[in-house]
C-alpha cells in the first residue's frame, strides 16, 4: 500500500534546482522548475545507474530536446524528469514518483 510522506516545505527547494530526501530507505531527488503558477515538481531516483552514485540531485537542471532534464553530475548522461529516461542510451531509465505540494509541503508517494 502506498502513502504520502511529507519531505519539507515547499521553500525549502530552491527553484531551478534538486534536493535529495530519504523516502523509506531510499534516496529520492526532488527538483523544482520554476516558480510561482508554472512551477512544476519532479520525484526521481537519486541514483545514477552510469557512476553508481547517489548524485543526480546535485546535478544541472534543463531543457534539452524539449525535454526537462537532469544532468548527472559525474559522466553528464541526461534523464527526462518526467519520466526517467536516458537520453543517451534508450535501454536506461531511472525510476519516478508521484509528488505533490498540500498545506505548503512537498509530498512524495511511496
């Protein structure tokens, strides 16, 4: 059964940028792009799959292909937000979550 556990306050993540949070046992990145009515919110699997580090938080947000998309800190591969594929390599995708803001706070579904 899946719920939704609250991460932080909605302020708390810088727009245009990622945070990472813990959502039961397992590291999440969480990135805001935007700000105020466009602002859109992404939930994906901190874990780069090319490095085998959880570092895809700290990396560069933006658009490519038409596209929003992460930037791996380590070996740059690209990973759409919205749905975590690979644009480098089409047999890689990392995994996405449903997310949300109520009351002002940022919500992941576990």
């Amino acid at each position: 059964m899946s719920k939704w556990i609250e991460i932080c306050q909605l302020d708390q993540v810088l727009p245009d940028s990622g945070t990472c949070a813990l959502v039961n046992d397992k590291q999440v990145a969480i990135f805001r792009i935007g700000n105020g009515a466009d602002q859109k919110l992404y939930a994906v699997d901190n874990f780069d799959p090319f490095s085998k580090a959880n570092v895809l938080s700290r990396g560069l947000v933006g658009d490519l292909k038409g596209e929003i998309v992460v930037a791996s800190p380590v070996y740059k591969q690209h990973f759409v937000l919205s749905n975590g594929q690979c644009q480098e390599d089409e047999t890689v995708q990392i995994g996405t979550y449903p997310i949300k803001v109520e009351n002002g706070m940022v919500q992941v579904q576990s």
